[in-house]
C-alpha cells in the first residue's frame, strides 16, 4: 500500500496543533480540538446534556477551566496552568485561598520516581481539586503560605463527540473509534486522532466496499454515549478498531476483540505478519481503551484495538514526558500505513462461487495466462487463480484462500478478479 505523499509531517503538525489545549471528558478543549479536526474532514457534531442516561452512566456536568497557579508569597507562580495543562488534576472545583505547604501538600501530585516529570491525574466523578508538578519543583518549595487559585465552572452543560462518515458501497459498517479527552499527551491520544484524521482523507480518495464511520469521543463515557444512542441500529457495525498510541517508537500491538475470532482479528494478523513487521498480537482484556464499551457482551462486537506500545506500556504513559518528542512523523506514517492495508483486505475479502466446478476449467482459451505474460510473478500469479477456483463454494473467502495457500492476499484478489472478470466465479 503506497503511503500517503506527506502524511508523517502533516499528521505530526496536526498533532502540534492540538497539544497545547486542555482537554477532558468534557468542555470547550474537547470542541476546540473538534473544530481543528474539523478543518481535515467534515465532521458531524453531538451535544448530549448533562443528566442524560447512557445506559448504566448518566452525563456528567460539564468542566472547563480559565487560570489555575500556585504562587508564593512574591508573587511568582511556581505551578502555573499556563505552562502544561496537566498542571492541574482534570475536573477540580473552584478554589481561591491561602495555605500553608503542610496543607497543601495533600493536594499535590507527584512522581517521585521520575523527578522531572508531570503527572496526568483527574477526578471526574468525584467532586475534589489538586495539582500536578514535577518532583524536584516540589522539593524546591519552601515552608510558608501560598495562594491557591484554580479558576474553573463545573455547571450543567453537554457532553461533546463527533462523527465523520466515508460512504461505501454497502451499509456495513467498519467502526474506528479514537478518545479525545486528554490534554498535552502526545501519543495518548493525539497521535491516534490523528492517523484517525488521515485514514478517513486516504479512504475517501477511493470508493471504499464498507461504509466507514469515525468517532472521536471522550473516552469510557463518550463510547458509552455513542452506544447508547445508537443501539438501534449498531448492529451494522461488522468490523471495527480502536486507535490509540498511535506515535511512539515502540512495535505494533494490535488487541484481539473479545471475540477473539472476528473478521478484523484475522485480518490484522494476516496484515502484521505478511508485511514482517515486528509486532505483538494479544488477547482481549477488559482493561484498556474504548474496545472494552465495544466488546462489552450486550454488544458484543468485532472491535480490536491497535496501538504501537500499548496502554500503562511505557515510562512515559500520563505524564508530561508523552510531549512532541515522543512522537514522529515516521511512526504515525506506519500506524497508517498498517490500518491502510489492513481495510484493503477487509474491503476485498469476498466469498465466491465457483460457476465451473466439474474439473479445472480452461484458463488458457479464455486468455488468463496470457494475459499474465511478462509478470515476475506468473507462476504464482497462476497458482492463486487455482486456489481461488478451489476454494471458492460459498464458504471460504480470499483472506481463507491467502492464509491456506500461503499466497499474499494482493495476488489472491487480483487472481479472483480476472475470474470474475472472465464469468468463473460469482460473489
């Protein structure tokens, strides 16, 4: 699968964009990172107010937050929300007072094990405040009262998500799913909103066998949400993938649906190893991303999940060292690439129907060998055209016929198109 002629640059630069706002599981950094996405590919935006029920969750109030600092008696701001936007635990209260550190302390968060580094923390469901700062900036403060100033609202308001739609040829649906409720965190999930952006631009330059829907929600309560409001009819989602991780230096991993034996869980298999990749294919866990709403048992479906270093894999995981350094153009191109070839394959897998089956039919009267003269691969080439007649009985598709044969599937569904074309086989 050739690469989209840019993309690594253009999908970093996106992630630039993106990283300075402060986002959450709700709030005006959710819909200001919409509106930049928004500017790649049309997207349709939903506001579901606060108090919804969403099955066994209700829509929180909404967050959003102007300044928060802690100064010291001079004045300066020795943790200013300003700098990082993980400075301050996501959804704290209002505050606006004066301490001493010995109180204080009991609302700052720290890693003592990596001194230089911030942590990402948050409180969404239960009313508290706090901030977040670097070890070694906390052993620097001195005994003494400091103003503590956080100037947040936590009102009624709306649980934000949005939906992009790549039309197909067919109805079902391939669900790709990404969360866009953290704040400067490079790789989770900048990185997969925005492989997510450029798969949705890649296939709407073809005309794609599935329809392709993409939703960029807050993570747990945003897929819930989606759920919720669409489980009359998510019974058209047939494959689907969560994108997160998407940047960072490490190998592939792609999480197996629930299911564990679902289209999508085949084909990104058959993918990884037949591009040699290094690469890592697990099983499910209901720990993790999104794919855990997805493959909850009332729904119950075909949904993986494929990050590069998966969830808590890495040092840098929620803290501020996910920065733009810890992602590249390079990695986010591969990301893509693999997503790429992996809908290739779910777009051609086909079952067919042998319409010759007494015997081999003669290929050479109806021109198919000749027509494969002067191709380096002619041998297997024609090898895969009678694999295909083989296995075509209306039970076995191109993705069974490549994995059996051992034949790449690109020359497999290149086979079972000059059959079709010939009127040997019929879908």
């Amino acid at each position: 699968m050739a690469p989209v002629t840019g993309a690594g640059e253009e999908m970093y630069a996106l992630v630039e964009r993106m990283y300075p706002l402060c986002r959450s599981i709700t709030g005006d950094g959710v819909r200001a990172t919409l509106d930049i996405v928004g500017e790649y590919i049309p997207l349709r935006r939903h506001e579901v107010p606060t108090g919804t029920q969403v099955l066994d969750w209700t829509v929180p109030q909404e967050w959003n937050i102007r300044d928060a600092y802690i100064a010291d008696t001079a004045g300066n701001r020795v943790v200013d929300f300003a700098a990082s936007s993980l400075h301050v635990l996501g959804y704290s209260v209002p505050v606006s007072a004066t301490m001493p550190l010995a109180e204080l302390r009991g609302h700052l968060h720290t890693l003592p094990e990596h001194p230089g580094w911030v942590p990402y923390r948050t409180s969404y469901y239960k009313p508290d405040w706090g901030f977040c700062l670097a070890q070694e900036t906390l052993d620097a403060m001195e005994d003494g009262d400091y103003e503590v100033r956080i100037d947040s609202t936590l009102a009624d308001g709306h649980l934000t998500y949005a939906e992009h739609v790549v039309p197909g040829q067919v109805p079902d649906e391939v669900l790709v799913s990404c969360h866009v409720c953290h704040p400067s965190l490079a790789n989770d999930n900048l990185a997969g909103i925005a492989v997510a952006t450029f798969l949705a631009l890649a296939l709407a330059r073809q005309t794609p066998y599935h329809t392709y829907r993409f939703v960029f929600a807050p993570g747990t309560i945003g897929a819930i949400t989606w759920l919720a409001r669409n489980a009359e009819r998510v019974d058209r989602v047939r494959h689907g993938l969560v994108l997160a991780c998407a940047g960072d230096p490490g190998q592939l991993t792609y999480k197996q649906s629930r299911r564990g034996d679902a289209e999508i869980d085949r084909v990104m298999r058959h993918v990884l190893t037949a591009s040699e990749r290094p690469h890592r294919v697990t099983e499910f866990t209901p720990y993790g991303y999104d794919e855990r709403q997805y493959c909850s048992p009332g729904f119950n479906l075909g949904v993986g999940s494929l990050t590069r270093t998966p969830y808590a894999g890495y040092p840098e995981y929620h803290t501020s060292a996910d920065d733009l350094d810890f992602v590249s153009p390079e990695a986010m191109a591969d990301t893509l690439a693999v997503c790429r070839e992996a809908f290739a394959v779910l777009d051609r897998d086909r079952r067919y129907v042998n319409l010759s089956p007494h015997g081999e039919p003669q290929l050479g009267r109806r021109g198919l060998y000749d027509a494969l003269g002067g191709r380096s691969d002619t041998k297997q080439a024609q090898l895969a055209m009678l694999w295909v007649l083989s296995l075509s009985d209306g039970e076995h598709g191109l993705l069974d016929v490549a994995e059996r044969s051992g034949l790449p599937f690109d020359t497999v569904a290149a086979a079972a198109d000059a059959l079709h074309g010939a009127g040997l086989i019929k879908a």
